[in-house]
C-alpha cells in the first residue's frame, strides 16, 4: 500500500488471476506453504497478502472477500501467528517457520533472562509480568495495567511492537469493547498473548539448539529463493 497523488493505492492482483487468494482459509493454507508473509506491500516485491489478493474488497467488512476481516479470523484460528514481525509491520508466519523467528529475534533468550541480562527495558518488563497472571489482554486493558498512558509510561504502542518484533507477544484476535450492558462498540482492538501460551513451550523454543544467527540465514535464503531478484538489503530490512 503506497501514497499515489496524496491517494492511499492498494497494489493488488487482478480478480480473476488464478494466483489471487481468494480467502482466509486459503491464506491460511499460503501462508503454510511458503512460511512467513507480510500483510502489506514491501521492499521485497509480491512478497505480501495485499499483492496476492484484489484490492477490491479490502475494507467493506465482509469477512468472505475482505483481506482485512481475514487478518481477524486468521489471528483467531491459531493456525498460524499474526503480528508485527516484519520491519515493524504485521504479517504472519506459519508455525513450522515461527521457531526460526524466535531463535533469532529473541537472541536465544527467553523474556526473563533477557531481563536478567540487562537486555530489557523496564517497560517491556512491565508488559510481559501481567502475562504470568493472564494469557490475553486487550490493547487498552494491557495499556491501562502495566501503567501506560495519560501521567504514566510513554510509548506504549512502540513497547508493544518491539515486544512483537522480538516474538515475546502475538496478536491472537480483534474485539470490541463492551458497555455495562455488555453491549460492543467501537473499532475492534488487538487482543495480544504470548505465543507460548497459545502453542506451548517446546514448540515455541524448538530451534534455540541452533546459532541466532544461522535462523537468520535460513529465513533470508528462503525468502531469496521465493524472489530471487531481490536485493540483499531489501531482504535485510523486511526480515531482520
């Protein structure tokens, strides 16, 4: 998705091209397929939900056609992980790949020798702690417990993408808020967990037997062997 002439222009596929994803369950079965996918466009070129998909239907609210009510279902499915893992930006990674991402991202660490390390900041800290009490939260409930906000901590929605980045938090579904009457209003929040509480430990910590850096070097020859015509950097930028 790009800026043309003060437009937001979406770069999608033709509707009837046979290698258009035509819905979620067939993002799903993509994403598996080819390991990791960015939902928006990016340096490396076709390499995105939103160049695989018609730019016709994004943004109507119709969950059968609509690529953004797709990222919702998908993140719900918990087949495979939703969130900011690509230069800051959301995308998702099968389950098979997510340990690759792990290794790397995480450096080898799990969050609480991260911390022990000095390699955490404290609000990072206080984000994760309130994940040993609860498996979910939502972005406004999280924002409000660990502190954030108006005479508190500041830069809540960057700690919370950092903490994405790193693979310590997932975004595991969209809701609303609810009145006193249980009533749901307003647009729909990020519901973040930690991914080992939706796919367990082991799964999670499976490549840490393996250097950080090597993942690193598996995910970037991968992704160069889906486009081969990218740029080293390029490569770098949306994957590291």
């Amino acid at each position: 998705m790009a800026v043309e002439n003060g437009e937001w222009i979406l770069h999608g596929t033709a509707w009837d091209s046979p290698e258009r994803i035509r819905s979620w369950r067939e993002l799903i079965d993509y994403v598996d397929r080819v390991g990791f996918l960015p939902l928006f466009q990016n340096e490396v070129k076709g390499f995105s939900v939103e160049e695989k998909t018609s730019p016709l239907f994004w943004w109507t609210g119709d969950p059968e056609q609509d690529p953004w009510e797709w990222r919702a279902i998908v993140a719900r499915s918990g087949r495979v992980a939703y969130g900011k893992f690509f230069n800051k930006k959301a995308g998702f990674i099968s389950l098979e790949w997510f340990p690759w991402f792990a290794n790397y991202r995480r450096d080898g660490y799990d969050f609480d020798a991260r911390w022990e390390d000095g390699l955490a900041g404290y609000r990072s800290k206080k984000i994760m702690d309130l994940f040993e009490a609860r498996e979910e939260y939502a972005s406004h409930e999280l924002k409000k417990e660990a502190g954030f906000g108006k005479g508190g901590e500041k830069n809540f929605s960057g700690i919370v993408t950092e903490l994405q980045m790193q693979t310590y938090l997932v975004t595991k579904d969209f809701r609303q808020k609810r009145n006193r009457k249980g009533q749901a209003y307003g647009m729909a929040a990020s519901v973040y967990a930690a991914p080992e509480a939706l796919w367990g430990y082991e799964l999670v910590s499976s490549a840490y037997r393996e250097a950080p850096e090597k993942s690193f070097q598996r995910i970037l020859d991968h992704v160069r062997e889906l486009y081969p015509e990218t740029d080293e950097k390029q490569l770098r930028k949306v994957c590291g």
